[in-house]
C-alpha cells in the first residue's frame, strides 16, 4: 500500500525565551506554520510532486518575515543580507543550490531553476545573481531583506562581538564573532539562541522524496561565510532510496558531520529506521562537537521525524486528508 503524501518544515532551532512565551506570540507562529503547511499539502493533494511542494513551502517561509530566510533575513557584520538555498530531488538525486545572493527575492526559486535547467549544482554571490537574473527571476533592492526587528538584534550582537551572547547557562556553543541567529523580539525562541534557516521536506503520491533548505545564515556573520543550508549533503539531503532531511542549528557542525546525508547514509548502510539514524546524528553525533540545533525528514513510507538538541525548533508536517500539526517546544 502507498503511504499518503505528507509534508514537513521547520522555521529554525534554539533556546526558548520564557518570557516571551505567551499565547499570542506563540500564536502567529503557529498560524504561519499551519497555513504554510496546508499549502505544501495542497500541491501533494493535487497530485503534485514533492519537489514542488518543498519548493513552495519554502518560498512562502521566504516571503513569511518570523522567519531567518528571505524577507526577514538577518544581518552580516557588514550589514548587509547573504542569502543561501539549496534543493534537492529524491528520485533523480538532482540538486540545485545558490549562496550569498543579495538581491534575488526567493533564493530557493533560483536554487530550483538550477536544479532545473543547470548541468552544475551550485552558484555563488555574483555568478549565482547572474544565473537568476537570466532565468527571469525576481529580484528586489537588498532594503527588501530589511526589518527593524532583525536590525537591532545585529546591532545587540555587534555590542557583544567577539563574545559569546550568554543568555543560556547551559548552552555551551558560540560562533567565534559571538555570533548568533536572532530574531524578532515577540519571538518565543530566544533570538540570541536561536538558528531561523527555514526548510521542508517532502512524500509524494508517486513515493518520492525531495528536500529544500533556505537562510540568512547567523546574525553578524562575515561577510562571505557560508553555512550548511545550501550545501547539499550538509543542510539538504534527498534520496528515495532513504529520506529526505532539512536541518538547522549551528551551521559549521552541521558541515563537518555532513548531517543531512549522514541520516541517509545510516539508513543506508547500516541498515536502521529513520527515528533511529536521525537521533543518532541529533542527539548523539552533533552534540559531541556542540552542534546545535535540529532537523526534519521524512521516509519513503512516510514516517516523518523533527528531532532536535535545542529546547525549541518551530516545526510542523501535515498528511494529506489530515489536519496539519505544528509545535513549538519539547
Ligand atoms: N544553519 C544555518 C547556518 O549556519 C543557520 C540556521 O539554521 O539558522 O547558516
């Protein structure tokens, strides 16, 4: 029997902010998972393919300003917006994947157009904009990425460069610049604690899987860094004959342990279920080099894990013909 096509995304990890835990707060994020969710289980429901649906939850994470991607991004040390995304195709193991564009409107479009149309997997900064620009994407003045929110929380950060923003005893890692994601200040997730790259991932009718991540990076990042979100193996992972993954969490350990892919890799070769591969690389493999954060997948039976270090991840995934179900906390 076929598994029903289902659908799962996160919007970013971290350190729950108490006081900014209250209904309405909490609400609006909840809302903007519910409704994006049903959008992604509308192209399923339609019969559309996973890729498609990845691809449009992502850009309306993108479009959605709570969110560390996109319109809403946060601030590199030169005050400026990076952009990186990254998309990948289970059933052809095709991927597509762009970093540090400034002024492309929804980086996963152009991550998808190359996966499309490009016999390369990845484009960076000028070449990357170039790329879009000839596809006919939209692109807008990088002040689009601005929102006020995210703005002072770069200017808190720069006070404590070189520091690490120690508003959680127990959370050991800090980037080196002390550095970390932020985000806006209703947010119930600590926004000095908390990594905002949004992504989903994806079951179709047909019984394939896909995946696409997207982010701003961490707030006051070096002009340049790039991070896991757009490197396929890293932050990405899609392959029907596994999973398909979408992570978020502190970037450079993500990388190191190849995280998407090592889920993958675990089912793979040794053989184990998709609960027992991810929670080894979340809960096991990641926190031995303080990685932080956490991720969602989904297997070609249809089994959907969202597992994470942190206290918190904005998470959800909805079946077709079902409710969608979205949480915030443990
Ligand atoms: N993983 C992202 C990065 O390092 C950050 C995040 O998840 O918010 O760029």
């Amino acid at each position: 029997m076929k598994a029903t096509p289902v659908i799962a995304i996160h919007g970013g990890a971290g350190t729950i902010l108490r006081q900014a835990m209250n209904a309405e707060t909490e609400g609006r994020y909840h809302t903007a998972l519910t409704v994006i969710l049903s959008a992604g289980q509308r192209v399923l429901a339609d019969g559309g393919s996973a890729l498609d649906a990845v691809t449009e939850a992502v850009r309306l994470l993108e479009d959605c300003p709570l969110f560390n991607a996109g319109h809403g991004a946060v601030f590199t040390a030169a005050g400026t917006h990076e952009l990186d995304a990254s998309v990948m195709d289970g059933a052809t193991l095709e991927a597509g994947a762009i970093s540090c564009v400034t002024r492309v409107k929804n980086p996963v479009l152009a991550a998808r157009r190359v996966l499309d149309v490009s016999d390369h997997v990845m484009f960076t900064a000028a070449g990357a904009e170039a790329f879009a620009a000839a596809q006919g994407l939209e692109f807008v003045d990088p002040s689009y990425f601005y929102t006020e929110a995210r703005y002072q929380q770069w200017q808190k950060a720069r006070g404590t460069s070189g520091t690490m923003l120690d508003h959680d005893a127990t959370t050991k890692f800090a980037f080196p610049n002390g550095a970390g994601d932020t985000n806006d200040a209703g947010d119930p997730i600590d926004p000095d604690k908390k990594f905002g790259t949004v992504g989903a991932v994806a079951l179709d009718a047909s019984g394939h899987l896909a995946a696409a991540t997207s982010t701003g990076g961490i707030t006051n990042k070096q002009a340049g860094r790039v991070g896991d979100a757009p490197l396929i193996g890293a932050g990405c992972y899609a392959n029907d004959a596994t999973c398909a993954v979408s992570t978020t969490g502190t970037g450079e350990m993500f990388m190191r342990m190849l995280a998407a892919y090592d889920v993958s890799a675990q089912m793979e070769y040794r053989g184990v279920s998709l609960a027992e591969a991810s929670d080894d690389v979340v809960m096991n493999k990641l926190p031995r080099i303080e990685g932080r954060g956490g991720l969602v997948a989904v297997d070609a039976k249809g089994n959907v894990v969202l597992p994470f270090n942190t206290e918190g991840m904005y998470r959800g995934f909805a079946r077709v013909g079902e409710a969608p179900v979205t949480a915030i906390y443990r």
